[in-house]
C-alpha cells in the first residue's frame, strides 16, 4: 500500500508516472533523480490500486491524489484516469479524498462524481478539491519564475469557488512556503488572499510545510536566496501571523514536522 510519510493523510495514489507538465522550480519530485527513479519505476495500476486502498478505508481514513504528479495534466482531459480513480475510491469505500491540483479548472470537470450522493451506499465520501498557493500576487515575476507553466494563483482560487459552490469543501496547500523577503511570500498574506476568495466555512483544510530544497532554486532565481539563518527568522516572523489568521476563522490547519521544529 502506498502509504503517505505526511501526519494528515492515510494513503496516497500517483496517477501519471510522468514528469509533471507544470514544471514547479521548488518540485522535489522530479527534481531529485532519485525521488524522480522511484516515481516511475512503479508498476502498479492506479485503478487497481484505488480499488485495494477503498477497501481498507472503513472510517474516513484520507487518500491524498497526489503528491509525486499532478493528476489533472492536459491528457486528463481526455483519458479521465483520475476521474475513474475517484469514482472507485467513493464507490467502493469510505475515505476522505483530497485532490491536489495546479490545474483546478480541468478538474471541475468532474464535480459529478465527486459530489453526487452514492445510492445504497452506507456512507457519502467525502472529495476535498485542492491546491498549492505559493504567492499571493500573480503577477510577481518570481511567481512566474517558480511555476512556470502553471495556471495563476488566481485562477486556481476561481476554480475552487465555483467548486464550493456546488457544494463541495476546498483545501490548500502552502507548502512550500518560500523564504523570498517580499510580501507576496509572505504566507500571511497568501492566507489573507486565499480567505478574500473563497469561502472560509468549507475550506476544509490549510496545511503549511517549509521549503526543503532550497538549493535547487539558486540557479533559478534572479536574486540571492537568504542564508539558512535568516531562512528560519522568515519562518519564525511570518508562519504565526498566518496561522492566527487561520484560528480566527476557525479554519483546520496543519503545520508539517519540518515547520514545526523550525519555529519551536
């Protein structure tokens, strides 16, 4: 069973073994030969492995679609892998799904078998549609420079409003966060810009995770990254204002293990 090394989530189902379209400079997926070996050196069926996984979740465990690859690249348009993934996980199970999408707008396209009530079913799971907000300005060129061929942030938000309101519950992703000393970064700030968009009552889940690659953005980044001290201050100034933020709206947050020791 592929289960998931996070505090938040059960299990976790990759879809597409092939190297994300969005190319994201922070990825540690495709960016690490290793990590990238591991991820398409499976041989599992995805659809036979959300079958096995449905049958273990009986209590509302969570299945994460997915960390590794993003599960709505273009040919999702037409293959409809995922969509068979989640349409087996609700069918034959209990678990709590949580999509994890740069490209929400694609993903909409299966808000029926997301949210359709299962008949005879003895419980309604549920599909928490998420994403990563890296930014709270689009328009910054660093956010071009970090997700190059990735919709906007504010696309992305769009997606998940129109989401909630056909009923659904959304879920986001600040992970990593990115110690740039410029207030886009500032993940206060992506939580305020994330609450002036969407609906904080079905915002299902905020999880905030640091940057742990940092080294693999030097090459990219027109300016000189912080060193690792000041890397820690950013985290320790600016990691609390957000999550008091979040307690404020009563919003459920996880701070990842490798945050949480940086600001104790």
């Amino acid at each position: 069973m592929p289960r998931t090394g996070v505090e938040y989530a059960t299990y976790n189902i990759t879809v597409y073994r092939e190297p994300c379209p969005h190319m994201c400079r922070y990825c540690w997926a495709w960016r690490i030969p290793l990590y990238s070996k591991r991820i398409q050196s499976g041989r599992y069926s995805p659809l036979t492995e959300a079958k096995k996984i449905a049958e273990k979740c009986t209590n509302g465990e969570r299945v994460v679609i997915s960390f590794t690859s993003d599960p709505y690249p273009p040919q999702e348009a037409w293959l409809n892998y995922t969509r068979s993934v989640i349409s087996i996980l609700r069918h034959n199970g209990c678990p709590t799904i949580l999509v994890l999408t740069k490209n929400p707008i694609l993903a909409l396209k299966d808000q029926d078998v997301m949210l359709t009530p299962i008949a005879g079913h003895s419980c309604n799971p549920e599909v928490w549609l998420g994403t990563t907000i890296t930014s709270s300005d689009t328009g910054t060129p660093y956010s071009i420079i970090l997700e190059p061929n990735a919709p906007r942030t504010h696309i992305r938000l769009m997606a998940l409003k129109t989401y909630q309101e056909q009923g659904g519950k959304v879920w986001l992703s600040l992970e990593p966060i990115i110690p740039i000393p410029r207030p886009p970064f500032y993940p206060e700030n992506i939580v305020k810009t994330a609450l002036s968009a969407l609906d904080p009552e079905n915002i299902a889940l905020v999880v905030l995770g640091r940057l742990n690659y940092i080294n693999q953005l030097r090459t990219h980044m027109p300016m000189p990254l912080p060193s690792e001290e000041r890397i820690t201050r950013f985290y320790r100034e600016h990691v609390p204002i957000a999550i008091e933020i979040l307690e404020q709206y009563e919003i459920p947050y996880h701070v990842k293990k490798e945050l949480k020791e940086v600001l104790e």
